[in-house]
C-alpha cells in the first residue's frame, strides 16, 4: 500500500497519544510522507523524538481546549487528525470486577477523548472544506472479550458507532471520517496489558497471550502485528488516494475477525 513519497507535503497532522507505540509509528509514517507533525501525550517522551509535541491530557475537557488552541494558533487548523490515544487499566474477570470508576475511566479515555478533540477541530476543517479523521480503535469493537477486557471493548464499540455517524454528517463538507481498528499489536502497552492479565489468572505472559488468541478465533497469520503496518493503513486513509473513503472501519488484524463484514 505504498504511495508516492511526499504527497503529505503541506498538510499538518495532530497524532494524539503519538510519542510511542502506534501513535509513534503513525507520526514516523505520515512525517515521512511530507507532513508536518504534532504529537501529544500526557508527558513527554522518555527519548527524543522528531515531531512537535504539545503536552496534554485528553482525559481533561481544559486540556484538549488548551491543546486546540496552541495548535491552531501556532501551526493553523490541521488537516490531519488522529485520534489514537486510548487504553484500559481496568481489571480482567468480567462485568462483575468493574467499578463505576473503571468504566469511568474507560469512558473518558475511549471515547469522550475524542468526541471532545473532535469538537474542537472538526468544525475547523468544516470551514476550510477539508479533512481527513481517523479513529483509531480496536478488533475488540467488534469481537467482545469479556474475560480481559470487557469495558475497553465496549468503549471501542462506542467509539465505531460515533466514528460513523460523525462521518455521515460531515461528508458534506468536504471531511473525511475513518476508522482503523487493529488486531494485537506488538507494543510496550500491550506487553504491560499482556503481564497484568497473565498475573491474574495465574499463567505465564505467553499462556495469556495465546488464550487471548484463541479467545478471538485464533489468528490465521500466527503473529502480532507491528505498528508500522497500523501506520501504513492510516497513511492510505489520510491521502488523496481514499478520497472516496468515509464512514469505513478498517480491520488490520491478520485475518482474524471471522465476519464476512
């Protein structure tokens, strides 16, 4: 799926959660492409990175209006907008382990995240007549685990269902709205979720990781994918060459989601 070189050249892209794991590998990918990046996070990096970065938490209805408008005051309306932060530190086990703050927190982080960045910069695109929104979200949207992790799923299903009537409404306008949800993904956050969940139920961190596998059908190409191959998807959906895509949720998941949809 790669495409010319520089055609990003020009454009501004906002990654959230874009100084490790996916977020990273989407900065990396669409920088690469020509773009001029901005990434947030709750902190800075722990080593140095090569995009702009405007310290944020998305979890704070003060920081993302903060967030928006540094952005635009110093860099203009992006054309670009990743939504990618999200997440779960709730407890494995079922509906029953949940407390009101752990969906709470799942809510804020999976879903109200981006609805409020959204808020904050989609009308902005409106107005200019272009933009392209990705939301990224998760193979769990659509195929619910409530062993491991029963409320992050049920966030991302939210956000599906938002992602697609948001880009029903804004078509119009000249606004692109995508979902990308990925499969498992070789990343430090999924290696911390894999050791909690494997702590819980008392196996090693590859027993959890193959019982989440089979869980989900299994997994017909027997790996994880890297974040590079999530960033790939995202840069295609964020160029010219999808200028007819919208409304879609693309599943980078090695084939895993047995659905003929």
């Amino acid at each position: 799926m790669e495409i010319s070189t520089k055609e990003l050249s020009g454009k501004i892209a906002l990654v959230t959660g874009g100084t490790k794991g996916i977020g990273k590998a989407i900065a990396d990918k669409l920088a690469s492409k020509g773009a001029t990046v901005v990434v947030t996070a709750r902190k800075p990096a722990e080593e140095n990175i090569e995009h702009h970065f405007i310290m944020a938490d998305l979890t704070n209805s003060g920081d993302i209006a903060e967030l928006s408008k540094n952005l635009i005051e110093k860099y203009g309306t992006p054309d670009i907008l990743i939504n990618n932060v999200g997440g779960t530190s709730s407890p494995a086990g079922g509906f029953q382990m949940l407390s009101d703050e752990d969906w709470g927190r799942d809510i804020e982080l999976n879903l109200l995240a981006a609805i409020r960045l959204d808020k904050a910069i989609v009308p902005r695109m409106i107005e200019k007549n272009s933009g392209a929104v990705i939301h990224i979200s998760s193979l769990n949207g659509k195929i619910p685990l409530y062993e491991s992790n029963f409320s992050y799923g049920v966030m991302k299903s939210a956000l599906n269902a938002y992602s697609k009537t948001l880009a029903n409404e804004v078509a119009k306008h000249g606004v692109r709205v995508n979902t990308v949800s990925p499969g498992m993904v070789k990343t430090t956050a999924m290696e911390t979720f894999l050791q909690s969940y494997a702590q819980s139920i008392g196996k090693t961190v590859m027993e959890a990781s193959q019982q989440i596998m089979a869980s989900l059908g299994g997994v017909p190409m027997n790996r994880m994918a890297e974040p590079e191959e999530i960033a790939n998807m995202v840069a295609f959906l964020v160029s010219d060459g999808a200028s007819y895509i919208t409304g879609t949720n693309m599943l980078v998941d090695g084939g895993t989601n047995p659905s003929l949809s």
